[in-house]
C-alpha cells in the first residue's frame, strides 16, 4: 500500500525546491522599477501547494523556501520580515480562497501580494529602525499589485491545463494500491 | 476553493471588485502620506551624510570638497580622489573590513550613489537612483548603512514683485 501522505511530501519537497531556486534566480536580476520589488514567481509554487495538496503544505513550502532562501542568498536578517509578512498574507489568501468562493485566484493573489508587501516593509522599518524606507511603501504597493496579478495568472494557468488525474491524485485523501 | 473549482471557473470574477477596491484605496492612502508631508523643496542639498548602526560617522560637501570623519572610523573609511571633482568613497560596516559599500560621489552634479556592495546577492542598495534631491535617500539595510543629505542652508522662496 502507497500512502498518499508520502506522494503528497514528495510533491511539497519538489515545490519547496523549485521555490527556493525561482527565489534565488529572481535575487540575481535588478529589481523592478523600485529596490527591493520583485515579481515574486516563487510564490506561484506556495500557491499551488495550497490549491493541490493542502494548507498545511502551503505553509511548509512557504517556510522552508523563506528560510533556505534566506540562507543562501546571504541575507539571514531578512527572515524577520519577510516570514512573518509570507505567514500572515498567505493565512489570509487562504481565508479567501476557503470562506468564500466568489473570488479569483487572480484578486486573491493581488490582494496575498499587497499585504505582503506591506507588512514586510512595515516590520522592516520597525526592526531595522530605517523608518526612511517607508517612503518607497506606496511604491512598492503598485509592483505588487503587478505581480499578484502575475503570479495569479501562472497558478490560473497552471491548474488549468495540468492533467487532471494528477491533480485528483494528489489531493487524494484515500490510500491508493500498488498492483 | 480546489483546484477542480479554479479549472471550470473564469480568471474574473465580480465580487473580485470588492478586492480590488480595497487595494486601491490602501494604495490611495499610502500615498496620501505625500500630500500630507510634502518635501521642503527651500532646502538647498549641500552634500551628505553616512550613518552606520544609527551613528553619524561621515559627512562631505560637495562645494568645499571637504569631508568630516568620527576619530573611530578613520580606519573604516577609503576615499580616492579621481579627479574632476569625482570620489570613490570605500566604507567598511563591520570590524573585521569583510562588508563594504562603494559610494561614487559626482560633486559638479552633486550626486553620490552606492556603486557597489557585498551586502547579498540582489545589492538592491546599487540599484537605487542616484542620490540627487534633498528629500533622497540610499540605505543598504543588511549594513545598517543610511546615506542622506546634508541641507546645509535655505533658500528664499522666489516671490514676486
């Protein structure tokens, strides 16, 4: 008997990764139009955790790449702002996508972007002391409604055309046989 | 909401107004910050400031070409004169000289910007605009580093006859 959980694990881990990478490479081009803005890619992966294998899974990719991603762009301060900005953006897109199912994905993703975005730079402001960065806030709100819509628009795509007996299997909650 | 629901629903939907409305007014309201506060535009930008760790270490004026340093971080501190009225400023943030930001420094123009940094692998600190106006500013947040202007002097404003 092959346990789903396991298939489920597998598939967060492949996430997880493809996330960090996405992260990293996005780290090596300039920012966009403003410092610090990016287009956020690695987020399509936590959500597609979210929507193919559960909430919880959603949380754990989003940990794990905030984390190792820190880790390895050398810039271990930033897990203060940016996990906690991820935690609470993601809890509320998944509010959204659970409690009510008038929304988009697309509206969803815009709005996980903004707060986002202005969390991070308010706690960034509050830890670092550097309140003079709250001057690049209202800009940085723009990008992110540019890249909410972005990054909603590839998990739209995504989950449109993946196949949909791969889908169905992984968000299996029965075990499946070997024969 | 699944996955099987996001494959047989639109991109669109109406109650997405909803959200995006508040978007909108959040973004309105960030920048009604400015209109609020507006930058003194009388100040006349004289030269700059460096902070490190929330202390005033460096200052340097573009019209005198003179520099002021803390008596601690003279040893933190390369300049080179290039000529013409442009300098390379070197500033190490930490004890052991591994962390630095270049400053470049166009006095004629009166602009400084972070040319480079080992900060991390984005450098999103070389990435910000010159430093130019007298309400710019260029920070490097994993150095604790802040580059601000010095308004040093006020300028009438223009009134009519």
């Amino acid at each position: 008997m092959r346990n789903i959980r396991l298939v489920k694990l597998t598939f967060a881990g492949i996430l997880a990764t493809i996330s960090i990478l996405s992260f990293l490479l996005e780290s090596l081009f300039p920012p966009l139009f403003i410092p610090g803005s990016r287009m956020g890619i690695s987020n399509v992966f936590i959500l597609l955790a979210v929507l193919v294998i559960g909430n919880v899974y959603g949380f754990a990719v989003l940990t794990v790449k905030i984390i190792v991603g820190s880790l390895f762009s050398g810039n271990i301060s930033s897990i203060m702002y940016s996990l906690p900005a991820g935690l609470i953006a993601l809890t509320i897109q998944i509010m959204l996508l659970n409690f009510s199912k008038r929304f988009s994905i697309i509206a969803v993703s815009v709005i996980g972007s903004v707060i986002n975005t202005v969390i991070q730079n308010t706690v960034f402001c509050l830890v670092t002391g550097m309140t003079e960065f709250y001057v690049y806030l209202p800009y940085l709100s723009l990008t992110g409604i540019l890249a909410g819509v972005i990054v909603g628009f590839a998990v739209y795509l995504i989950v449109k055309y993946l196949p949909t007996t791969l889908l169905q299997k992984l968000n299996s909650q029965d075990k499946i046989s070997e024969d | 909401m699944n996955f099987e629901q996001i494959k047989t629903s639109k991109p669109f939907k109406i109650f997405d107004l909803f959200l995006y409305c508040f978007v909108l007014i959040l973004v309105i309201v960030l920048f009604s910050v400015f209109v609020f506060f507006p930058a003194n535009a009388n100040l006349v930008n004289a030269g700059f400031k460096v902070i490190l760790h929330d202390k005033q270490i460096f200052t340097f004026n573009y019209d005198t070409h003179t520099c002021s340093l803390l008596p601690d971080y003279t040893d933190f501190i390369n300049i080179e004169d290039l000529g013409e009225g442009f300098y390379n400023i070197k500033i190490f943030t930490d004890q052991n000289k591994t962390q630095y930001n270049l400053l470049t420094v166009n006095s004629k123009n009166k602009t400084v910007r972070i040319a480079d940094a080992n900060c991390s692998i984005s450098k999103d600190c070389a990435h910000m605009k010159e430093m130019k106006e007298s309400n710019d500013l260029l920070i490097c947040a994993p150095h604790k580093l802040k580059v601000l202007p010095l308004n040093i002097g006020y300028k009438p404003p223009v009134t009519g006859e």
